[in-house]
C-alpha cells in the first residue's frame, strides 16, 4: 500500500507539473499567450527564429506553448548560459501562473541585473514631433520611457525604442527596403537622456510625455517582455509594422486586455498610435511637452533687451572679449545676455560630447561668470503648442467639382497621409506639409470619362523661418504624375512623370494676418509620350505666402515659372487657396488655379479620418 500510495502520489506531482494536451491547446488559444507571442491572423509577427524553441512556434501557439513548459523545467541553457526561464522571463511567469507549475524558479543573474538598473516603477509613451529631414522619422515617433520607482534625475531613466536597422544609406534604396519590410527592426534600451541628445538638441523636435496608468504587475511584465523581445527581430514595414505599432504589441504582451495593436491593419502613423491610447478610458493620468533646444533658445532670447542682442550674439560665439563689458548691465540683464549666450552656444556647436579644448576652457569661463552673478535662470518656457491630438486625422477624403477651361467636373481625392499647407495646423509643425499617396481624380461632364488630374508619392514641403540664429534652407519636393497642361492637350491625355524638387528660403515677420513667406529655385524633371522628346529638363523660381487671420481660415497663393532646355513651352501656375476648418476633421476649400492655357475655379469638402480603431 506504501509503494502503491508512493507511485500515485509522483503520478500526481508529474500531472501537476505539467498539463495535459488539452490544456496546452487550449491555453495556447488564449489572448494573454497570443500577445506574448505577437501572434496575428494566426502567426507571428517576429521573425527572428530566437524567439521560438519550438520549430514550429511561428505558426503553432500550442506547439510553443509545449516546448516552453518542457524547456521551464531544466536547467539546460538554451541561448548561451541562460535557461529558458532566464531568456523568456515574460512567458514564465505566465505560464507558472497559468498551470500553476511546482516548478523552482532559477536564479538569472544577468536578467536581474538588467532590471535592477531600470527599475521600472511606471511608464510614459512619449512622442517626438516629425522630422522631415530623415524619411524614417516623416511621420514622427514614438517611444517608451521607464520611470524609475524612488524618482531621481528623470534623464536617467531608461528608454523602451524599437527601429529599423537598414543596411544602406542610399535614399532610394531605403524608402524602397522599407516599404516592402527587407530590412529588420529591433527593441532596444537606452537612457532617456540619449533620446533628449538626440530628439531635441540635435534635431530640434519637441517632445510630448503621456503617462501611462499602469498597474505594477503589468510594469514588470512588461520590462520582462522587453528582455525576451531581445531574442528576435521583426520585419520592419515604414508604413505598418514600424516603430510605433511594435511598442503597441510590446504593452499589449504585458496588458493583453488594451488591445491597442488590434486598432491597426493597413497603416500605422505614429500619431494615431497616440490618439488611439489616449482613447482607452483612464489609461493616459497625465501629458507634459519638452520643447526642443532650439525653442527654448528662442523663448529665452526674447527675454532679452533688443540693445543687449549683439552681446548675445558675441557671448554664443565665444568672443571673450565681450563678457567684461556686461559689468554696465543690471544683473538681471547681465543674467539673460549670459543664459541666452549659452544656449547659442550649445546650438552653434552640435551638443558635442567631447568639445575641443579651447572651446572647453572658454565656456568654462562663461559658466563661471555666470554662477557668481548668483542670479536665478531666465526663464525659457516658449508658448505650449496644441498637443497632436488636438490636430485632424491622417487619412483624407475630398469631394467637389468646378469649372475649367474644359468645362464642368466633379472631383474625388484620397490622401492616405498627412498633412498640406492649406490644412489647419493645430497638432502638426506650422509650415510643413507631407503628402504620401495622394491621388486627384476628376470626372468630366463633357465627355462623361474620369481621368487622372494629379498623383503623388510623395509631395513634402519643409518652411523653416530665416532666423539671425536659426539658418536652415526651406526645401520641397514632389515626385509622382502631373498635368503638363501648357502643351494644350486633353486632360486625360496631358499625364507625365514629374520629379520637382527646390531649395529656397523663408520668413515669419511678426506682421498683421501672421504671414508665411517663401521662395524657393527649383528643378524640374519630366517624362512623358506627349513630350516630343519623351523627356524634358527645366527649372526656375516659385514663391508664395501663407496667411493665417485665425486658427479657422488659412489662406495659400503661390506662382511658379519654368523654363525647359528642351523646344517645349514653359509653364506658369498661380494658384490661390482658401481653407475654412468646419470642425477638427472637417474642411472646406476653395481654389483657383491658373496655368495658361488653361483655367478653372473648384470647391471641395475633406474629411479626415484616423488608421486606428478606437474601443
């Protein structure tokens, strides 16, 4: 009876340590399982084979599920010197609390110590404005900051970041791996004053902080989901699976009921990731903005005497010389000239980690003159923008019709993403306009045939604001099918390929209706049948101006002029554009457009809506 009670009672031990068939299919089948996993429409999206014990874990939850519970229960190493337990910590503790497993936990030293060093207490999505000058960066990004649990310096907290690590840093050749995923993507962490280096001094992109109201359970999770998601990498695709839909899956593997990854299917702009977590019922407690260096630099500035502003200038530039002559000033302007200086200072040089030596011992000394002043600093909040919530959706929809030199026609235009200059700017950078996909397709009454009046892959417009500190070019750039319609053909006949790129300048004087100025020297490239030559080359001046009376009512004219090397005739536009907002998603425009031969004068209502499905 002892042996037989003996062989019953290990029976049961085994059974309890490790469950049966059914309830491995049947665990596998559920959604906090399925997110560990990054599982959809029945695989997973990691592709890197590290992430799987099982061969075939990629596309069977349950086989994985299996050869992790076998794997949790030895000592064997699985990569390197860790077990199972210390690679797939996250999986673990789930799978421990799922089946109830009588199995010891081990210690994982190189885990722990991980960890420990971040020490995650809470957690803030923080998302960083668009940077038209990097094609991964366009639409913005995201990334998670891990708070520490006692506080401290926050720039020390550590950084949650997935990116594509591409292979080439030729342009074409990048938009085109990203688009079709042939390069991959990966997690990594980093301190948070890393992103600040890089976000708001170098690129000088403001920054916004969501808090996250996350229970402590789920924090931990979470930091051992990022462990584990070291083991892999993922396809990385600019337009669905980028960096902010994988940290959508990263916080759904550790708080599975959020579904936030679940809102997105065809395209993921960051943007929306953020609209879409801020529509989950008391999951964003708080938001803050961080400005950039470069607003900061300019709010401060502003505290300064206009007399006192060539001393700045001199201080920024290190012209020693002019620190004894702010002995006449009073010390609170003393303070600013100094505050001010600095921040030149820091812009003019690049935030370099090892500045030279001469640079070094000089603004050694500028410190120095300025601690004994004893003065508090000068204050240099700039002006809270409006959040990106508070900005129109991404995706666009238009319908209208006018009257052209051809005669009547109706209009239906589709803008996948994002945003132009005619658009109410609340939520996006004032002058900056990013088209991808956006197609004109009218219907003419005469002839009762739709055709194509405009196509672009990509249509970008940076204005950046002359500035006596801030010089940076204005540039655009257009690539995709045009209307050449001073070689007088019929509309659905007049199509050619058009690569239309300037450099030029701009200025924001502070004048009545808030204008915004620019001029730019272009080059135009174009390829069509109708060209008698099937290509042509040309270029020369565009200008134009941006008026906005109120947030409501923007207003954009412009002109153009091309000369072409070719025997073909140039081409002249001025085009004038009038935009109500009706409400936040909601506008109507009103546009006049005059290339000779042709005119025509339209109206259109756009609708914006969002990638992400809100729950």
């Amino acid at each position: 009876m002892i042996a037989l009670a003996a062989a019953l009672w290990l029976v049961q031990g085994a059974a309890a340590a490790f469950p049966a068939p059914a309830q491995i299919r049947a665990a596998a089948a559920e959604r906090p399982w399925l997110a560990l996993l990054h599982y959809k429409h029945g695989k997973s999206e990691a592709d890197g084979p590290g992430f799987f014990l099982s061969p075939a874990g990629k596309r069977d939850a349950a086989a994985e599920l299996e050869a992790d519970l076998h794997a949790f229960a030895s000592t064997a190493a699985v990569d390197r010197d860790q077990t199972a337990q210390c690679r797939y910590p996250a999986r673990y503790f789930w799978a421990k609390r799922r089946f109830s497993l009588d199995v010891a936990d081990q210690p994982c030293p190189r885990f722990e110590a991980w960890r420990d060093a971040i020490d995650a207490g809470s957690v803030t999505l923080v998302f960083a404005d668009a940077f038209l000058n990097n094609p991964s960066s366009m639409y913005g990004h995201t990334f998670l900051r891990l708070r520490r649990r006692g506080g401290g310096q926050p720039l020390l907290d550590y950084t949650i970041n997935f990116a594509g690590n591409p292979d080439t840093d030729n342009a074409m050749f990048y938009a085109f791996k990203g688009v079709f995923g042939l390069f991959p993507g990966t997690y990594s962490t980093m301190p948070y004053y890393m992103k600040i280096q890089e976000y708001t001094n170098i690129e000088s992109r403001d920054l916004w902080e969501y808090d996250l109201s996350l229970s402590s359970d789920v924090v931990d999770q979470l930091v051992r989901h990022a462990w584990e998601l070291g083991s892999t990498y993922f396809d990385y695709y600019f337009f669905s699976e980028n960096c902010s839909y994988q940290l959508l899956t990263l916080l759904d593997g550790a708080a599975p009921d959020l579904h936030l990854s679940d809102s997105f299917g065809f395209g993921t702009i960051p943007a929306d990731t953020v609209r879409v977590v801020l529509s989950r019922p008391g999951l964003v407690i708080a938001r803050r903005y961080r400005p950039s260096h470069v607003h900061e630099m300019l709010a401060r500035r502003t505290k300064v005497p206009p007399t006192d502003l060539p001393l700045v200038d001199r201080v920024g530039r290190l012209d020693t010389a002019a620190l004894p002559l702010l002995a006449s000033l009073p010390k609170t302007d003393q303070a600013a000239v100094l505050d001010s200086g600095y921040d030149y200072l820091r812009y003019r040089e690049g935030f370099s980690d090892k500045p030279k030596p001469q640079l070094a011992a000089a603004e050694r000394e500028l410190l120095l003159t300025r601690g004994r002043l004893g003065e508090p600093p000068t204050d240099a909040a700039p002006p809270t923008p409006h959040p990106l919530e508070d900005g129109h959706e991404t995706f666009r929809v238009g319908v209208g019709g006018g009257v052209s030199s051809w005669g009547i026609f109706q209009e239906l235009s589709i803008q996948p993403a994002l945003h132009d200059l005619p658009a109410d700017s609340r939520g996006y950078i004032e002058g900056s306009q990013l088209e991808m996909g956006a197609v004109v397709a009218r219907f003419d009454d005469r002839d009762k045939l739709p055709y194509i009046e405009r196509a672009a892959f990509a249509d970008i417009v940076s204005l950046t604001p002359w500035d006596r500190w801030v010089r940076k070019p204005s540039w655009h750039v257009f690539a995709g099918v045009t209307q050449a319609k001073e070689l007088r053909r019929d509309p659905r006949n007049a199509l050619v390929g058009d690569i239309n790129p300037g450099i030029g300048v701009a200025a924001s004087p502070d004048v009545p209706l808030r204008p915004l100025l620019y001029a730019f020297a272009d080059a135009d490239f174009q390829q069509g049948r109708i060209i008698a030559q099937k290509v042509r080359l040309g270029g020369g001046p565009s200008a134009g101006v941006l008026l906005r009376p109120f947030p409501w009512w923007r207003v954009l004219a412009q002109a153009s002029y091309t000369e072409y090397l070719e025997n073909t005739p140039h081409a002249e536009r001025l085009t004038a554009i009038s935009s109500w907002t009706l409400w936040r998603d909601g506008e109507l425009r009103v546009t006049l457009d005059r290339r000779p031969p042709d005119s025509e004068a339209g109206a259109s209502l756009l609708v914006y809506f969002g990638y992400g499905a809100s729950k």
